[in-house]
C-alpha cells in the first residue's frame, strides 16, 4: 500500500493521496466513509476522484469529495463538512496531497464544534 494513514482520534484519520488500489486494503482495515479534501488536476501524477470514488463505492466504503483550493479551509468548507460529519460512517479515513489540509479541515470542524456548543 503507498497511501500513508496515521489516526488523529478513533473516528478520524489522515492520509496522503489515496489512489483506486488502495481502497480493498482500506476497507480492509476497517474504513467505512473516505473523505477527499484534494481537488481534482491538483497534481498531473494525480488519481481523479471518481475512480477512487467508484472503487470505494465497490469495496462498501462511503466516498465524500470536499475539495479544499486554498492551504487551509474556509469557514465554508468547515460548515459543509459540519453538515456531512454526523451522517459519515465511522471510521473516516481523509485524504489529501500530504493529509495536512485534511486534518485542517477537521481541527478546524473540531474548533467550531467546541466553541458552538
């Protein structure tokens, strides 16, 4: 597997670029939703979503694309993903071209859900 997956809490953890012929051995560890931060064309070398959607889809995982442009996540993106959060099936596994805009993205959620409630 090339995909390099580490565990930020029991429902959620990052990866680098998930490609389609990783998703049997995701599955396989126990991921139930896959989330993609990156958006498509980012990278020339880059699989498109929907590949690894159609394979995720395949192997019974839940396949999300929340494209995030900028380095860090929008205030918008945080609402979306606030709105997706609740319904994913657990474990998450999110992806991105190093994980880090991935795990923004949830820290960033983690935050907001903190401070709202």
């Amino acid at each position: 597997m090339s995909v390099n997956i580490k565990k930020i809490d029991n429902d959620f953890s990052i990866a680098d670029q998930v490609n389609a012929t990783d998703i049997a051995l995701i599955s396989a560890m126990g991921f139930r939703s896959i989330v993609c931060v990156r958006p498509d064309g980012e990278d020339k070398a880059q699989e498109l979503f929907e590949i690894v959607a159609n394979s995720a889809t395949i192997s019974g995982v839940e396949p999300i694309y929340l494209p995030v442009h900028e380095l860090e996540p929008t205030q918008k993106h945080v609402n979306v993903f606030a709105r997706l959060f609740p319904k994913m099936a657990r474990p998450i596994l999110a992806y991105s071209k190093t994980g880090e805009r991935a795990k923004a993205l949830y820290v960033a959620y983690c935050n907001n859900a903190f401070s709202a409630g």
